[in-house]
C-alpha cells in the first residue's frame, strides 16, 4: 500500500473511533438532560469557545470544497496549474515515459489534495460537535 | 409622482388643533412618522420655550431611569424587552410616573446606604472575632511571661521555644514580684505593618511585646471586605502612660483599636456574643439584599416600557415648542412639511388623534404656498436604504434635482467589481452577504459600530459580491487561477515542425517562446466564448497583454459614465424647465466632451476590430497626443484614412465650444437686464403705467442682487472646471485598472507564496501541510484581499461616483427631511 493511503486509512480509523465516542456521549447527553453534574465531565470534552467553533467550521467547510475540486483538477491533469505540480528537469527527459511522469506526478498532488479534504471533513465534524456542545452549554446554564 | 428618481413634492401645511387634543395628535403623527414640524419661534432660546419646564421634568425621569437601569446591571437583573406599542399618556399620567420614579429611586438609595453601613459593621465584627482567635496563643505567651518573671521552679522547663526567646529578652526588665502587663490591641492594614514596627521600636527602644499575625483570608471575608490584606497586632507594655503614647501611633496609622477583655472566661463570652451578632448581621444583609431584587426585578418589568413612554412625552414636548400656542390657550397653531401624496394619511392621523382625546373640533389643515426650499425627501425601503445613505452622505441633493441613487444601485457595485473581479473572492463576499441579511435582527444586538456598519451596508456588499462573480468570470480569475470552460483558443502544437519554426533544439536553447499567431493553427481565429482566454495565465508576459486591456477598457467606462452624468444634468433642466440652459450649457459640453474622449473611445474600439502588424501599429495615446498638438508628420502611421482631416475638425469643434460656455449666458443675461431697463425708461409719459413699471422695477432691482461681475466669474469657473476636468477625470478612471491590477498580483502572490508550497511537497506529509498551508491561506485571503482591497475598492468607487459622476450634474445643496418619528427615535436610543 502507497504511504499516503496508508496514511488516509490510519486517519480514517482515529476518525471513526473518536466518533463512536462523542456519539455514545451525545446519546446519553440527550437521555439525561437537565445538566446532571455526572455529566459535567463528558460535556468538559469542551475545548474551544463559540467563535472558535463557528470559525473552525466555516473553515472547514471553504477547505473541503476548495481542496476537493482543487483535487478533481489534479487528477484531470489541467494546464493552467501546471506550475504547482513539482516537476524536474529529468522528468522531462526525452523518453517513452516522459508524458506519462508528468501524469503521474499531477495524480500524487491531486490524492494530497484529497486526503487534505478528508481531514477537513474530521475537523468540520468535530467544530460542528463543538458548536453543539456550546450551545447546549448556553442552554444548561439559563 | 412617487419615485425614487427624484425627491417628493412636499407641502407646507398649518395646522390648528385644540390643546387637549395636542398630545394625541402629536402622538399620531409621530407614530406617522411623515411629517417635520417647522420652527416658528426661531428667535426663542431653549429657555425662553414654553413646555421647558415639561421638557425638564422628562429629562429628570430619564436620569432616573438611567439610575435604575444602572442598578439593575449591578444586581445582574434581566431587563424584560417590551414589544408593544403602547398608547403616549397624557400631562396626567406624566404626574403619577413622576411621582413613582421619585419613590423608586429614594427607596433605592435609602436601601443602599443601609446596605452600606451594614456591611461597615459586618467588617468590624468580623476583625473583633479575628483577633479574638488570633490573640489566643499571645495571652498564652503572657501568662507564662508571668509566670516566668517568678523564680523558676521545675515547671518552667515545660515551655516553648518561643517563650524562651521572649523570656530571655525580658529578662533583663523582669524584676522580682509579679508583672502587670497591659495591653493593646488592634487590626491594621498589612502594608502599612512594617512602618508600625519601626515607628514603634524608635519611641520605646523595645520595651514592650508586639505579637502579629496574618488574618485567614476566607472567602466570606473576601468577598465583604474585598481582596485588602489586615493583620491582627498585640502589644503588650508596661504602665499607663506608655499605653497612651501606642494609641496615638495607631491612631496615626489608622489601626482600629478592639478593647480585648484579659481573662479567658471573658474572652470566650466577647468571642460568643461576637459570632451570635455575625450571624444576625449576615441574616439581614441577606433579607436586604432579597429586599432590594425584589424591588428592583418588580421596576424591571415595566423600566423599558417607561423609557419608551418618557421618550415620547419629551418629544412631544419638544416639538409643542416648536408650535405657536393662539392668545386664547386653547389652540395650537403648527407648521410642517409633509409629502403631497401623503396628506390624506396625516389627515386621519389627526382625525383619529382628535377622537381619542374626546374633542369635538377635528383639526384643521390648511397647505400654504411659500417660496422657502422644502426638505429634500427620498422614500426608501430597507434595500435602497443603504445606496441613498452613501449618496447622502456626500451631500443631500437639492429640492426635486435628480437622485443619483436608482443609478447608483447598477454602477456602483459595478466599478467596485471592475476593480475586485475575482470570482472565488466574490462568492465568499456573496456567502457572507447573505448570511448577515438572514441574521441582520440578531446581529444588530451586538451593537458594536462596525457590525452596524456591516448591517447598514448588507445590500451592498450583496450586490459587490454578485457582480464580482461576474467580472471575475469575464477577466477569468479563480484564486488567481483560470477555468477553460469554452477550450482556448490557442494551440502550442502547430508551432512545432512541421507546421511551424520550432524544432526540439529549440526548446532546449531558448527559456521563453512566443507564439506567433500568424502560423497557420495557432491561433483558431475565434476568440474565447466569455472572458480573457486561460492561456494568458500560463504566459508570461500575461501582465503586457492585461494591462494594455485594462486601461483602454478603463478609459472607456470613465468617459460612459461621464457622458451618462453629463445627460442626467438635461434631464435636470428639463424639470426645472431652464431650456435656455440646454443650449447654453448642456450642448457645448456634450459636443466638447464628444468631440475628444468620444473620438478616443472611438479610435480603442477601432483599433481592436481591425487586424494590424504588432510591430507597426501606432499607440493610441501617442495618437491622442499628436492630435492635440496638430502634429502630423508623414513618417507617423494612421490608422485610416481621412483621419487627419477628420482630427483637426474635432479638435476645433472642441477649442470653439470653450468660448461658448464661457462668454454666451452672461452676455445674454446682461441683455436681458439691458432691456428691462430700456423699457422701464421708455414708458414715461404713461404715468400710471409708469408706477406699475417702477414698482416691478425695483421688484428686479432686489433680484439683481447678484451682479454682471459674479455671474461672468461664475462662469468663467465652471467652464474651466469642466474642460480641465474632461482630462483629469479621465485619467482619474484609470484607478479602475490599477487596482485590479493590484489584486490580481496581490492574489497570485499569495497562492504562489502560501498554497504552493504546500502543493509542491510530493511525500506522504504532504497533505498535512496542506492542510495548515490552506488554513494560513484561507485566513491571508479574508483580511488581506476581502476586507483590505474590499474596503480599498469600495473607497474609490464611491470617490469615483462623488467627484467624477456627480460634478457633472449634482447640485447637492438640499437639507434631509427630518419627520417627527418614534420609531427611529427609539430605535437610534438602543
């Protein structure tokens, strides 16, 4: 297996760990309401403010769609972002294989830009259960 | 005709209605908010009014209020928010909210001071119990210094280390028999302790005891006393006189001095009754408290309510006073200003006013001609809003001129994104446009000046961000990056061998190629569908071609827009029927303005349709130039024939409209005034006729207040403003392409510094520095290229529409129609 998929499938599993957890927290959140203080200390898995929140989302959002179709272009092989794909003067060597180095290294760049996609969809969920945590912060204390 | 084109055609209207039906009326038309009461006691200072004393009073209650609310802050009281509109009381109800707001605010006060003196006691108790505890362990000590001073006995090696000490400086002054210690004891501050000492060991050269201690900041005391430090002190010394002397120092250092009892039994008791007191003053400084929320949670239902209501009352006051009051007090006489269409509605508006106060008179309108300028006013919904508080801002326009704001809607959005044309950009300023208009009511709570900006302005920003998308899409730029949507319309390959000059040796001896689009399949022949074709952001001499393009389209939207100014001003003077000035003004200057920026704009269009050799081509500006200084030399090119001829007829045609707008109106007007008294002196033998003639004459005389002299200097002004000002406006368009040059390199710059850098890395870690890179990259883009250049471009647009637009046609020397109107006055107040 290539270094990045092994990557992405690592970052996938934390990922889906992490939210079998908030989810079951969430669950019982959601049976429990009223602010128990028992569940004082799941709800501490807290970490940022609203704003925060809110701006980590938002961000989250632009860098999904951004880098996905930033992506799609890569791997479509365009022109016009010839000049971000890191090639070398021996790449270019006359050769049976030339064009197709070139492919290759447009395909790498475009499979970056979508794990860095992925990873924006984790961050864009775990602002989103922070902006939920907070809000339900709001409502516990009045 | 109710338009937003022009301002409304307003009326001046007395009205008389009765004084107790005053109040409502006024109230109605407030809630109105369609008319605005002239001043018809101008010479009246504010003093000398006669409701002052009313207005007074309000502003008295508002003090309260003030207080109140300030109170209710502290005590974290949540002040309920009132919705609706409640009916204006009349002179009786202000009596009894006086009377209850004078009540409230010396209960409040009275609870206060209750409160504060309490806790002074509180404080007092609770040093007394400190000390008590504290002095435990000296009198201890005292007693075995007692003790001590006897002969010792096999008890004594029973003591403390701390009394050995102290035993072996007394030593020395113990004598033989028992010692009789008395004491003082006090609480003092912590930093003032070591001074105290020194003070102390200078006046009696150690003989005495003085023991201190650090009191236990417990929370309790924290939070009464606040977060001040206090030491407990005991000074134990011998005989009267001494005693006398230490209370003065403590006085002088403001200790407070506690009469401590000497024996343990009478200790305990004082420490007892001490702590039973505590509690009882706890107890009531608590039942204060609940005391003064409950008072304070009871006024805070009805405090915005109130506020409202005292509001209103001052305004009507106000505006009473602006009113005459008849000789008989019983009818009021007032003058407003009020929109021609809508007297019907203020007609019921104060029949309604009338019938709610129970007179049997309804009011009286009566509209008057006069010849005083009304105010200026342009009805306006929440989406013109902010286009007419741009324009207004510069100046408010005259009586029934023309309103810029209608075009301002379409052309400023439009230069803002000429100059900003970046379509990613766009639609995040569009995304954020609309999500402040969904939010605009929650928003406005923040009530902070710049989100209040942000939500004045929420249309506009849409509009910017929409038509940003669209320039974006037409100069193609994404982020600095293009789409090929439609396929360019150049083609590398037919350059190569054998269709054209390139072999593989040259690509390895040259570092930068042209394409040459004379090479048959090259260059297609049709241009891009929409837009600048992609390839040109893969050039590298992208910025000659762009910018040659951005100037000369530039050039050509400055000189529409000001032959768009130059016609409104027709249409001015149509309405205000001056048709002498339509031949005078307005036609000299439209064939001027023609003559040379219309040929210029006549020669870029020109020039781009035909085809031309690039190295022979001539440059238009050189074109422009050699037209002016009648330079035609055989070795320049032209680009058609006759342009020679044609150029020397324009730019005569031009040189003579100057004369014409500068000496043909004063010379006719100085006829006109020539005739007028040639015919005033040649009726003399008709001497009733002769009467009339003189009296119009002298009718004139006062009109002729301005002299031959100010009209031909007037006008020789305006003639060279607007010549010299064809140029320099012209070249003033030019920012147009300066800034969008900016932003685009601003844009280019940042993805190839930032996003780059992080495309660049091929390796596994490659992603997770792309995705902090796009983060940095994200947050760059929103303050540097959004709110910077966004605020940058927004700048010089409205420059752009405030002295190039409007000096072609603006008068701006009109005064904003100001109605008496409740809702904007309790808006603006929260």
């Amino acid at each position: 297996m290539t270094k990045p998929r092994r990557l992405l499938y690592s970052v996938c599993f934390m990922l889906s760990i992490y939210s079998k957890h908030r989810l079951s927290c969430n669950k019982l959140l959601e049976r429990y309401p009223a602010g128990s203080n028992t569940f004082w200390r799941m709800a501490s898995l807290l970490f940022c403010g609203p704003k925060l929140a809110a701006c980590g989302l938002v961000l989250s959002i632009w860098g999904v769609i951004m880098l996905a179709m930033l992506g799609i272009f890569f791997t479509t092989h365009s022109a016009v972002l010839i000049e971000d794909v890191p090639f070398t003067e021996k790449d270019m060597e006359d050769g049976p294989t030339a064009l197709q180095n070139i492919y290759n290294l447009y395909n790498q760049v475009g499979y970056n830009c979508f794990i860095a996609a992925a990873i924006y969809v984790g961050i864009g969920f775990l602002s989103f259960c922070q902006v939920r945590l907070n809000k339900r912060k709001e409502y516990l204390v009045h | 005709m109710s338009s937003l084109f022009r301002s409304e055609e307003m009326c001046l209207v007395q009205l008389f209605f009765q004084t107790e039906s005053a109040h409502n009326c006024i109230s109605e038309l407030g809630h109105l908010g369609l008319v605005q009461f002239k001043d018809l006691n101008p010479s009246a200072t504010a003093f000398q009014r006669r409701f002052v004393k009313e207005v007074k009073k309000c502003e008295e209650m508002e003090r309260i209020l003030r207080y109140l609310e300030k109170e209710m802050v502290k005590s974290n009281i949540v002040i309920a928010a009132t919705k609706e509109k409640e009916m204006v009381p009349c002179a009786r109800d202000v009596l009894e909210l006086e009377s209850t707001f004078e009540k409230l605010e010396q209960e409040l006060r009275e609870i206060n001071r209750n409160h504060a003196t309490l806790r002074q006691n509180l404080i007092e108790l609770m040093d007394i119990d400190s000390l008590l505890r504290m002095t435990e362990d000296f009198f201890e000590e005292a007693e075995s210094l007692l003790t001590y001073s006897e002969p010792p006995s096999e008890d004594s090696v029973s003591m403390t280390v701390s009394s050995h000490i102290t035993s072996r400086r007394n030593s020395n002054s113990s004598t033989s028999g028992a010692l009789h210690l008395s004491f003082v004891a006090g609480v003092i501050k912590q930093e003032r302790f070591p001074a105290f000492e020194k003070v102390l060991w200078r006046l009696f050269h150690g003989n005495f005891v003085l023991r201190h201690a650090e009191i236990q900041a417990t929370e309790e005391l924290q939070a009464v006393r606040g977060a001040v430090k206090k030491d407990v002190f005991i000074i134990f010394v011998q005989g009267d006189h001494v005693r006398e002397k230490i209370r003065k120092v403590c006085e002088g250092f403001r200790a407070s001095l506690y009469s401590c009892p000497k024996t343990l039994y009478e200790r305990k008791q004082m420490s007892n009754s001490v702590m039973t007191q505590m509690e009882d003053l706890r107890m009531i400084l608590r039942r204060t408290e609940e005391y003064r929320a409950g008072v304070l949670t009871r006024a805070a239902e009805h405090v915005q309510e109130w506020g409202s209501k005292v509001k209103k009352m001052k305004a009507i006051y106000y505006t009473l006073n602006l009113c005459n009051i008849d000789i008989t007090q019983k009818l009021i006489v007032a003058e407003i200003w009020c929109p021609v269409s809508d007297l019907a509605v203020v007609q019921n508006a104060l029949i309604k006013g009338s019938e709610q106060s129970g007179s049997s008179v309804t009011p009286v309108l009566n509209r008057i001609q006069t010849q005083q300028t009304p105010p200026t006013f342009n009805r306006t919904n929440t989406f013109t809003e902010g286009f007419q508080a741009i324009i207004d801002a510069y100046g408010v326009g005259t009586y029934q001129e023309i309103n810029p704001a209608p075009c301002t809607i379409v052309t400023f959005p439009f230069l803002f994104a000429v100059m900003f044309g970046d379509c990613g950009h766009g639609l995040v300023m569009t995304l954020f446009a609309v999500w402040v208009i969904s939010q605009a009511e929650s928003l406005r709570k923040w009530k902070n000046e710049v989100t209040d900006v942000v939500i004045g302005g929420r249309y506009i920003i849409l509009l910017m961000g929409m038509f940003s998308i669209y320039t974006g899409l037409i100069y193609n730029d994404c982020f600095s990056k293009s789409f090929n949507i439609f396929g360019s319309s150049w083609c590398v390959r037919p350059m190569f061998h054998p269709h054209g000059p390139w072999q593989n040796e040259t690509l390895h001896e040259y570092h930068h190629l042209q394409l040459n689009p004379s090479v048959p399949g090259v260059y297609s022949g049709d241009p891009y569908v929409f837009g600048i074709d992609p390839v040109w952001n893969i050039a590298s001499n992208k910025l000659s071609f762009l910018n040659s393009f951005k100037m000369k389209m530039s050039v050509i939207l400055g000189v529409s827009h000001m032959l768009f100014g130059v016609t409104l001003s027709l249409v001015n003077f149509v309405h205000f029927r001056k048709f002498q000035d339509i031949f005078l003004q307005f036609v000299p200057q439209l064939i001027f303005m023609l003559s040379l920026f219309g040929y210029l704009i006549f020669l870029i269009l020109y020039k781009w349709c035909i085809t031309l050799r690039s190295e022979t081509a001539p440059s238009i500006l050189l074109l422009f130039i050699n037209m002016m200084l009648f330079d035609y030399q055989s070795e320049h090119v032209l680009l058609y024939g006759g342009q020679k001829g044609l150029q020397i007829f324009l730019v005569l045609t031009a040189v003579l409209m100057v004369p014409v707008l500068l000496l043909v109106k004063p010379f006719l007007i100085y006829r006109t005034r020539m005739k007028t008294r040639h015919q005033v002196f040649g009726n003399n033998p008709n001497d009733q006729h002769g009467t009339d003639t003189r009296s119009s004459f002298s009718h004139h005389q006062k009109d002729e207040m301005v002299s031959m002299g100010d009209i031909s200097v007037y006008q020789a002004i305006h003639t060279v403003e607007f010549c010299l000002g064809c140029i320099s406006n012209t070249a003033s368009y030019l920012r147009l392409w300066a800034l969008s040059l900016a932003h685009a390199e601003l844009s280019e710059v940042l993805w190839r510094m930032v996003l780059q850098v992080g495309l660049k890395i091929s390796s596994g870690m490659g992603s997770l520095m792309l995705v902090v890179l796009f983060a940095a990259f994200a947050v760059l883009t929103v303050t540097i290229l959004l709110v910077m250049e966004g605020l940058s471009a927004f700048l010089h647009a409205l420059r752009l529409h405030w002295v190039e637009f409007q000096n072609k046609f603006y008068e701006g020397s009109g005064y904003k129609f100001t109605p008496l109107s409740f809702d904007s006055l309790l808006k603006t107040q929260q």
